[in-house]
C-alpha cells in the first residue's frame, strides 16, 4: 500500500466516532480470529451490543461515547490495541481489496437510508462506484445533517469543471437559465453515470446526437434562446457521420469530436473549434491529407488570412448533414457543384468586385454544352471540380493549377482524348451565344438581323394573304383559288414523313438541352441523371433527317419524276415577278397568276435544303468532339455550337410560321392539306366541294 493511502485510511479511522470504531474493530478481530478464538458468552454479548449500536447508529440515534457505556468484555491477548492492530493488518494487506471492502460495507451503511433515491446495483456497476459516499458529499460525522451538501465534480474533475465554466453552456447558467446544460444534464445522474467508455454512458459517441438533441432539438429551447442552426441532429442523423457512428465505426466524428465537450463556446467565438478560422483545423483532424491540399490551396490561403468570404470546409459540404459525394442530396453532388457551391461565390456580383473577379464564371458555364447537362441532371457532364479540381484548387495563374495555359491539354484530356495537342484552347469561360473570336460574334450578330427579318416578312406575307382570300370569301362569296397540280410520290411521302418526324423530334429534344427547366422539358431531362437519353434521342433524329436527305438526293438523281420535280423547284427570274405580281393583287390590284410552283414553294424547300446542310455540319462538329478538339481550333466548336443554336430558333420559328400556315391555316386548305398523306392535292371550289387536282407521278 502507498503512503498516501495509509494515511488517508489512517485520518478516516480516527476520525470515526468511537462506537463505529469499537464495531469496526469487534468486526475486524471477528474476521480474524474467528477460527482461532473459540465462541464465548462474553464474547456472544460483545457482539449483541455491537449489533445495537450499530442499529441505533443507522436509525440516526445519539450513542453516549463515554468509557462508562463501553462494553466490558474479555479480550484475548493482543487485543488491547484494536486500532493499532486494524492498521498493521491494513498495511499488510493488498490497498485494493481492503480499500473495496471498506467502502463497500460504507455505501451498503449509506443505501440503507438512501434506497429510495439511490439504486444501488446502478451504483454499483457506475463509474463513481470506487469512490466513498461520504467523501463526495463532505459527511464529517454521522448521523450527518439532514441535507449535506451536494457533490462537488471539480473536487475530482477541476480542469473539466473549469472549463464549463467558461463554457457557453457554463456562462448561460451563471447567468441564471437553468436550462441551460448542467454536468447532469450530458452525463446523467452522478450516481448511475457510466464512463464515457461505457457504450450505455449518455455520452458515448453511439448516444451523443440523443443527449445533445435533449436540448437542441426542443423547439421552445430553440425558440427561446434563438439557437441559428434548425434540426442539426436530425441532420446529423442522416449524415455520412451519424451514419458511420450507426454502424459502429469508431473513428467517425460524433458532437463532442467537432464542438468540444466542455470547452464549448458559438461559433462566432473565436476560440470555437467550429469558427471559421478554426473550423479546416477541426476537420484536418480525421482528414489532414484533405487539409494539407486545402491549405495550398487559393480558398485555403485566403482563409488563413482572415478573408471571412473565403470558403471553408463547412461553407461546401455543410456542418451536420454532411453526405458523401455520390448522395443526391450532398451539396457536393455532380449536379449540384456548379449550381449550389461554386455558383453562390462566382456569381455574386458583390464578391466579384471586392475580389477582382470576373463575374461571368458561373453563368458562362451553365450557358456551354457541359453547363446545360449539367442543368439537365447529367452527372457525367465536366462540372466546376472536373476542370479546377476539389480542395486543390488554385489560381489560373499558378503553374500548379490544372486550369493554367500549360495544363489545360492535360486537363481537358481526361474526357476528351488528345484535346489541344495541335491547337491551343483558348479561352474556356466564354458566352456560348458570343463565343470566344470576334467571328463568333459577327455570326451571332447576323442571325440577331436575320431572324425577324424573315420571320417578320414571312407572317406579314401570311397575313395579308389571309386577309386577300377571307375579303375575296366576303365580297364575292367565292372560295379563294388553290393552285392545281402538286401531287407527291410514294417515294416522296416517305421522304416528308422521314423528315417531319425527324424534325420534331430534333426541335424538342435539341430546345430541351437549352431550356432543361421548362415545364415541356422536365418530361425529357428527366432520366439525364441515369441515362442519356435526350442526348440519343435527338442524336437518333438526326440520323433519321440525314437518312431521308440522303434518300431525297438518291431518288432526285435516279428517278426521272423526282428529277422533274425538283427541276420545278429550280428558282428562275420568274419567281421574282410572280412575287411582285403578288404583291399587287393584295393592294389591290388585279388577280395574280401563280406557277404550280411558285416562290412560296421555293423558298420554303431551299431553306429546307440550307438548313439541313447548316444543321447537319455544326451537329457533326458537336458531336464528333473528340475528334474536333484533337485536329481542328477550339473556335470551330464556339462557332458551331452559335450556328446550330440560332438555325435551329430559325428553322423552327420558319416552319411554325410559313409552313403552318400553308398546308393548315390557309382558307385554301383548313383545316388541312392532306397531300402528305394521298400524295394529290386538293383545293375547295367555290361551291365547297374538292376535287383532284392532278394524278400521282410514276
């Protein structure tokens, strides 16, 4: 036995009234001696009086202590000494055990009053169970007062006790709001508490996110002391720690990991281990090799620096729902990345001017091919992270960044196989509907002058013929003329309706890339995130419209009627004067004649042809990328992708307007002209009946 202990057993015995020493010495030399003194009436007597005063004791009455009340019974020899003996034997025997035994028959003396608050097999398994009763509550004497003097925890736990106290939790009790947590509160009752060890203990990581939801996810704590952070076990719950912590992982990160235990203090204190400027160290504690790169990095340098704007670990992947990057519902998930992380900053007006940034990052990416995937829910498509990278992200300018000059081939040939060896990128971060050249500029300029030029002139054209035949119907109660002699072959049935599906198609498919956020278009993004199949779609459509142009040019060239057809198309001089002759008829002036076919015709089939041709190539360089960025300038994809985009709005908004009209809404044919479908066109007589108007071409 150490000295320390010796003499701490000593000053507790001496301390001990003389009843409770002539009991504990009469039960010492019971224990002793008991096989080697014999039985005696005396000594039966020694014991009877013991056992009174030992019961007189614990129902708390007054035991007179005078040498006259003492019993008067034989001793054996070498008894005289009881004390002295009690202590030799003590400092012979092992501390542990004499020391277990003791307090043990104390706490035994003490439940026997206590039961009822105290449960002893509790105590007796809890982590204060090696400890004395009467030490913890400062009980001198007995029978001790009627309250004593409630246990004081930084008697045995001073540094833990004194920095609750400086606390959060500490201040806020101090301050008088008992709701705020006590010792009590986290680690449970002083007399059943287990240790922190202790799976069942209120504070072992499995049960933390409990303990700490007894107070943060009480709505009228939360209401009452305006507490910021909404739901945060729920969300722990659910995150890729509170999940781990389930499985019984534990090295994952439970409350205590990342706020501290009793050191705890908001957020916006400095000494907080979830204050910004602390808060890559607190997370650089499981995952240093992250925070190393992080700290090289242009966030982490700017953070280090006190830059309150600059992100942190939490700022991108959240406090307590953090989720693994392949959860849908992670911040960091593919299709989240540009939108939700890296969008906030660089597209934040007030960031770009306090920090010299461009401004146009975020929205140059979501108007590119990888950004309008990115918006459909493609998880494929290149995001902000698969070109600047993750935590190792740096300025463009550093030789390091995978985003430098010097890297960019490297960086782009992780999708795109030997992207740049022969020509330089260029610049990344430019408008898909401007470009990166003053040629992609010039394109999208001409097609801003000529888009409503043509459309204008080709609804005010529909209109005023509209208005000619409805006030031809009205005056002279004729039904306006249809031009006779249009017929369509088989062949060329089959050649329209290739091209009508395939048109469609393409219209919708290709618009809902650009606007994947309309109502018509959620339907058809809506399996990007597993498969893509709009991409397919319309590149299946596209197929299908060359297939039939391929088929057209074939039967033109082989099949005689085909070529008399098509020769019919040929623009001649005319046209022109077929036009102007039209023209005149709806000012007023007299009935123009009209070949079979006439400019309307024409005009609508060669653009047809040009748009084919136009859509054909830019779709081509589109989607043969790989092969565009390994033999041909980055600005052949710029200025294809322009191309396509405002041919399409044009052939589109064309054939709504021009086409719609001429084989439904003109009063020569509603409600349609179903030449498409027989191959013989017909018109409605004055007398509203219909006939052929020619036969069908061999």
């Amino acid at each position: 036995m150490r000295v320390p202990q010796l003499t701490r057993i000593s000053r507790r015995l001496a301390a001990l009234p003389l009843c409770c020493a002539e009991c504990l010495r009469l039960s010492t030399r019971s224990s002793i001696w008991s096989k080697a003194t014999p039985s005696t009436p005396a000594a039966a007597g020694r014991g009877a009086a013991s056992t009174e005063k030992k019961s007189q004791h614990r129902k708390g009455k007054a035991i007179p202590h005078s040498r006259a009340a003492e019993p008067s019974c034989e001793r054996p020899p070498g008894e005289k000494s009881g004390l002295l003996t009690i202590l030799v034997l003590a400092a012979l025997l092992p501390a542990a055990g004499w020391a277990q035994k003791t307090e043990k028959s104390a706490k035994l003396n003490c439940l026997e009053c206590h039961s009822d608050k105290i449960d002893g097999a509790q105590f007796s398994v809890g982590a204060h169970a090696p400890l004395d009763c009467a030490g913890c509550h400062q009980v001198a004497k007995f029978p001790h007062q009627p309250k004593p003097a409630p246990p004081q925890c930084a008697t045995c736990h001073g540094k833990e006790v004194k920095e609750y106290g400086d606390s959060l939790h500490g201040r806020s009790r101090a301050a008088g709001h008992p709701e705020a947590a006590s010792c009590q509160d986290c680690h449970g009752n002083v007399h059943a508490l287990k240790a922190a060890s202790d799976p069942a203990s209120k504070v072992a990581k499995a049960n933390l996110p409990a303990t700490c939801g007894a107070c943060h996810s009480n709505p009228e704590l939360v209401a009452k002391f305006h507490i910021p952070i909404a739901r945060p076990i729920e969300a722990y719950q659910q995150s890729v720690h509170g999940r781990a912590i389930q499985r019984g992982v534990a090295a994952a990160p439970a409350c205590s990991d990342c706020h501290g235990s009793h050191a705890l203090f908001a957020a916006a204190d400095l000494r907080s281990k979830v204050s910004r400027a602390r808060v890559p160290a607190t997370c650089g504690a499981c995952h240093s090799r992250i925070a190393d790169v992080y700290r090289q990095s242009v966030h982490g340098r700017a953070a280090a620096k006190g830059m309150s704007d600059a992100p942190v670990c939490t700022d991108c992947h959240g406090e307590h729902g953090i989720r693994t990057h392949l959860d849908a519902g992670s911040a960091t998930y593919a299709t989240h990345i540009s939108r939700d992380l890296c969008g906030n900053c660089h597209n934040d007006r007030r960031l770009a001017e306090k920090f010299n940034m461009p401004g146009d990052r975020a929205s140059t990416y979501f108007e590119s091919f990888h950004g309008l995937a990115s918006r459909s829910g493609s998880k494929n498509v290149a995001n902000c992270a698969s070109c600047h990278g993750v935590h190792d992200i740096r300025a463009s300018s550093d030789p390091l960044s995978a985003v430098n000059p010097a890297n960019l081939a490297r960086t782009c040939g992780k999708c795109h196989a030997n992207a740049g060896q022969r020509f330089a990128l260029g610049r990344i971060h430019v408008s898909a509907n401007q470009g990166a050249t003053p040629l992609g500029a010039m394109v999208r300029g001409f097609y801003l002058v000529l888009i409503p030029l043509v459309l204008g002139g080709m609804f005010l054209h529909c209109l005023v013929d509209l208005r000619y035949k409805e006030r031809m119907r009205r005056l002279f109660g004729i039904q306006p003329h249809a031009t006779d002699g249009r017929t369509m072959s088989l062949n060329e049935r089959i050649q329209h309706l290739m091209l009508a599906i395939s048109f469609i198609i393409l219209v919708i498919t290709g618009f809902a890339l650009k606007f994947p956020e309309s109502f018509w278009a959620r339907p058809i993004v809506a399996w990007e995130g597993k498969w893509a199949a709009r991409a397919w779609i319309h590149r299946g459509a596209a197929v299908i419209l060359i297939s039939a142009a391929v088929y057209h040019l074939v039967y033109v060239i082989v099949n005689r009627p085909g070529r008399r057809h098509w020769m019919q198309l040929v623009p001649l001089r005319r046209d022109v004067v077929e036009f102007l002759a039209a023209a005149r008829q709806y000012l007023g002036g007299p009935r123009a004649t009209l070949s079979t076919y006439n400019y309307i015709h024409k005009a609508e089939y060669w653009a047809l042809v040009w748009g084919t041709i136009i859509m054909g190539a830019t779709g081509g360089v589109l989607w043969f990328n790989d092969f565009t960025l390994r033999y041909l300038p980055r600005w052949v994809i710029d200025l294809s992708t322009i191309i396509h985009y405002y041919e399409a709005v044009l052939a589109a908004l064309a054939v709504l307007v021009w086409h719609g009209y001429s084989v439904i809404f003109d009063p020569a044919h509603y409600p349609m002209d179903w030449l498409w479908l027989d191959g013989v066109h017909h018109h409605k007589s004055a007398l509203g009946d219909h006939s052929a108007a020619a036969t069908e071409p061999e």
